[in-house]
C-alpha cells in the first residue's frame, strides 16, 4: 500500500480519536455542571436558548464565583443577625409586606459582609447559584413575591411564603441550621382574609 495512503489512514484515525476524545470531556463537563447546578442547569439550558450557551453561563458565574472573596460571618455578627431576624418575624404579624422587605434586606446585608457584590438582584441570584444551587429558585420566588407585595399584588399567605423562602437563605448565609433561625410559621398574621398559595400564582407573582 502506498505511503500516502498510510498517511491518510493515520491523518483520519487521529481525527476520531480527537473527536472521541473531545466528545468524552464536553460530556463530563456537562454532566459536571449538572450535578452541581442540578434544576438551575435546566433552567439555564432554557433562558439562555441553548447547551452551549447555557453551560458558558454557568462557567462564568463559577469563574467569577472563584474571585469573590467570602468570608464567614463573626459569631458576633451571626448572633446580631438572628436577633434581627427574630424582630423581622415579629413585625409580619402587624406588617408583612414591611416584614418582606426587611427579610430581604436583612439577606442583602448577610451577603455584603459575607462578601458578596449586592447592587444588582439578578447577579446575586447568579452569584448565589454557585454555592447554593437548590436555594436560588427560592430566592428568585421570595423577590418576586416581594415586588407583588410593594405593588399590593400579593396576600398574606404569598407574603409569608416568600419569607420562608428568605429564611431558607438567610440560615444558609449564616452558617446555621436552619431549625435555629425562628420560623414565620410560628407567627400569626391579624390578617384574616388569607389566600391559599398554589404553584400557578407563585409563577405569576414571579
């Protein structure tokens, strides 16, 4: 056989070896970033219209993630932080929408000292989503349920979903278990025209 076709051979043997090869490390990084995004992975794939897309997103938010430079809060500042979440739990029986926007806050104010850059909500969620992937969603809930709120759109029982949905975070930021941050379920609203919450109104809260 001649010696060309014994190049060819090689030349075309060597491309699917890279291809496989190529192949192989585009699906354990996809699979990489599903297993550590898991539903924001999904969720990713259909907001930015694509795969290869979506998986650019998500390596950026990693990248960037990597050049934040968290810190843990003080046990004093932690302790500073419950307290005040306890008086936030407290007010939602008089105020839930003011008690929304001061759990919001109150999350706001974890993640600057922690670290985390807070002047845009949508790269806090994208921030967030690094570290704690299965609390984004709920975050992204918890705000949309608060601009109802501020545009009187929401009820009592939306208002007070949208604090658990703080509180779930809020525990996290600070490094505690979550059974030690004070529940809004154990306060009791005067309001008592409270709407049942479904999934279809948290959507169009959302």
């Amino acid at each position: 056989m001649d010696t060309w076709v014994w190049i060819v051979i090689a030349v075309v043997a060597a491309i699917v070896v890279l291809g496989v090869i190529w192949a192989a490390t585009r699906t354990r990084r996809t699979r990489s970033l599903q297993d550590r995004f898991g539903r924001e992975y999904d969720r990713t794939v259909d907001h930015a219209g694509g795969r290869r897309e979506a998986e650019r997103e998500l390596r950026d938010r990693e990248k960037r993630h990597e050049q934040l430079d968290l810190q843990p809060l003080s046990p004093e500042a932690r302790d500073r932080y419950l307290r005040e979440w306890q008086r936030t739990q407290g007010r939602f029986v008089d105020d839930p929408t003011g008690a929304v926007a001061q759990a919001d806050d109150l999350v706001q104010r974890v993640m600057r000292e922690r670290g985390y850059p807070v002047e845009d909500f949508d790269q806090r969620a994208a921030d967030i989503s690094v570290e704690h992937p299965e609390l984004v969603e709920k975050y992204r809930t918890a705000d949309g349920i608060a601009r109802a709120g501020e545009r009187g759109e929401a009820s009592t029982e939306d208002l007070r979903h949208s604090v658990r949905h703080y509180r779930a975070l809020f525990a996290e930021l600070l490094g505690v278990d979550d059974d030690g941050v004070e529940n809004v379920d154990d306060v009791s609203s005067r309001d008592s025209d409270v709407d049942a919450l479904d999934d279809d109104r948290v959507q169009r809260l959302r």
